[in-house]
C-alpha cells in the first residue's frame, strides 16, 4: 500500500475546563501543541504528514495575533504545512466542527 497517495483526517475532540473568558492566542497555542506533538510522532514513523492549522494571516481574524509565531514553530519543525484560507481541512473543521 502507498500512503504517499492517501489522505486521511484524524480528529478528535477534547474539552477544556476553564473558567471565565480564554483568550483566542492561549486556545490556539493549546490547540498547536497537540498537533505538533502528532505530526511530530507521524514523523518518526517515516510518515510525512501535512498539518492543515486553523490560523489566519489576515488581520481581521482573531488567529491572527498568533500566526507568525505558529507558523515560526511549524517551519523550524520540518512540518508541510497550510494555514487558512488555503487549507482546506482546517476550513472545513472551523465551520463543521465549531
């Protein structure tokens, strides 16, 4: 079997318990570390996975106060990544899954 010619999405939902508002950079950063510690792991497993990340570099989002350094993290990491609006899975997660 060729995995290099398959696409799969992993998704899992996880709640938080916080009390009062959280702040949109302390939830993504939340949200970047497990996904980093996965493709991380898939990297170590000779997989070559793609990481769709729900940040946008437009500033009228609320991800973006967040996306340099994100994107910093992913690049110095090795990871293929696509940020919003050009990854169509994390789209797709923001407005199905939220």
């Amino acid at each position: 079997m060729n995995l290099d010619n398959e696409t799969h999405v992993i998704f899992r939902r996880h709640k938080e318990n916080f009390v009062g508002f959280v702040p949109t950079p302390v939830k993504l950063n939340g949200e970047i570390e497990l996904t980093s510690k996965l493709a991380l792991w898939m990297m170590g497993k000779n997989l070559n996975p793609e990481c769709h990340l729900d940040v946008n570099p437009n500033k009228d989002f609320g991800s973006f106060q967040v996306y340099n350094y994100i994107k910093g993290y992913f690049e110095s990491l090795g990871l293929k990544v696509a940020y919003k609006p050009l990854s169509p899975a994390a789209s797709y997660a923001a407005d199905f899954y939220l």
